[in-house]
C-alpha cells in the first residue's frame, strides 16, 4: 500500500498564520493513531491557498488547516485515508 502523504505549506504566509504549529500537531496527531509507516509528512512551499493558510494538501486536495480545525480536519481527512 502507498503511503498518504502530507503536505504542510511552510512558505512565508503560512509561516506568518501559524504553520510551524500545524506541522507541530500533525507530527503528534501521527504518532498519537501509530500511523507513521502510513503516511509521510513534508514541508512545502506555496499551494497556491495563501488566504486560507496554513495550507495544506492531503491526496489531491488543497484546505486551509487552523489548530480549531485541525482535529476535525485530521479525522476527515488524513484518518479517512489510512
């Protein structure tokens, strides 16, 4: 099976929202479901989303990501796929 990978937008907008914490948070929410031989998790520059940054890209799909949306965000997203 191909690993899912993550795409956490560090570029300078996303930075400036916030984006070192999602990438903080998606590293915990990974190791918190043990799916780490399941995904990969990389930074990435612009997604072309900056006003709904952080962006982040999961498959083919481009979202905003907050850390009031990241919980549920991750569950729809990310655990979804694994």
């Amino acid at each position: 099976m191909e690993k899912l990978v993550i795409y956490v937008c560090v570029g300078s907008s996303c930075h400036l929202k916030g984006s070192h914490t999602i990438v903080k948070l998606m590293k915990e929410a990974i190791a918190k479901h043990n799916i780490e031989d399941k995904v990969t998790l990389k930074a990435t520059f612009c997604l072309g989303h900056c006003t709904d940054g952080p962006s982040v890209k999961v498959g083919d799909e481009v979202f905003g990501m907050t850390v009031e949306t990241f919980d549920k965000l991750f569950e729809e997203k990310v655990l979804s796929r694994v």
